[in-house]
C-alpha cells in the first residue's frame, strides 16, 4: 500500500493586529493570501514551502506564544533555510533577532520575533 505525500504543513498564528502581522510577515518575504467567508476569515502567509495562518484574536489579551509560557522553547515555529543567506537578505528591515546568530559550519541558528511575541527560528547549513 502506497503512503500519501504530505507537501507541506501550516501553523495557526492567533494576532492581535492582522494588518501589523501581514506587514511584519511582508518584511520577511512572505506573501499573503486572504482565506474564507464571512464566518471564518484569516490570511495565509506563504513563502515556498512554509506557511502561517494569521487569525485575527477576538481579544488581544488571548494572543500568547508558547516561547512566553515557562517550560516552553525558545520557538514557536522553525524554519529550515540557509541561515547567511536570509540574515543578508533582513539585515535592513528591521526585523528583531532575539537568539543568536549562532553560526558555524555545521548548523547555523537565529530566532526572530514577530510583532505578537511569536519566536521564529531559521537553522541550517549555510
């Protein structure tokens, strides 16, 4: 019996401010795409093969990164890129990093923060 391929995956993003979310997501070079009706609305934020799904929070005190809860990671999502590469490509965009850059030849890291608390981690070789 043959496996499905799974050719990507999402990660649901409660905000507290869609628009700063989409500019902030802009920045990195993700593009947006605005999803569902009028019951169910929220805009996904794509770039190659990763994706976030910005949802706007009813309330602002309900948005909370699990990087902020004790005991979590210092990441909420990571990213695997080439990690020179997309620092070059951000340096001028004001986009906060917040662990790191720690790079070396065998894997590289940094975590960014996005404007909810949200901490993004890209690692790799490169």
């Amino acid at each position: 019996m043959s496996k499905a391929t799974f050719s990507g995956s999402a990660m649901v993003l409660l905000v507290s401010d869609i628009e700063k979310s989409i500019d902030f997501y802009n920045r990195l070079g993700f593009k947006e795409e605005f999803i569902g009706g009028p019951d169910v609305q929220h805009v996904h934020m794509t770039r190659d093969s990763v994706t976030f799904i910005l949802h706007q929070a009813r309330d602002p005190k309900d948005v909370r990164s699990f990087s902020s809860v004790e005991g979590g990671l210092y990441f909420d999502a990571f990213c695997y890129t080439n990690v020179r590469q997309l620092l070059e490509e951000i340096k001028d965009k004001d986009i906060p990093i917040v662990r790191g850059p720690d790079l070396n030849d065998f894997f590289s890291e940094f975590t960014i923060q996005d404007v909810d608390g949200y901490r993004i981690s890209f690692g790799g070789n490169g």
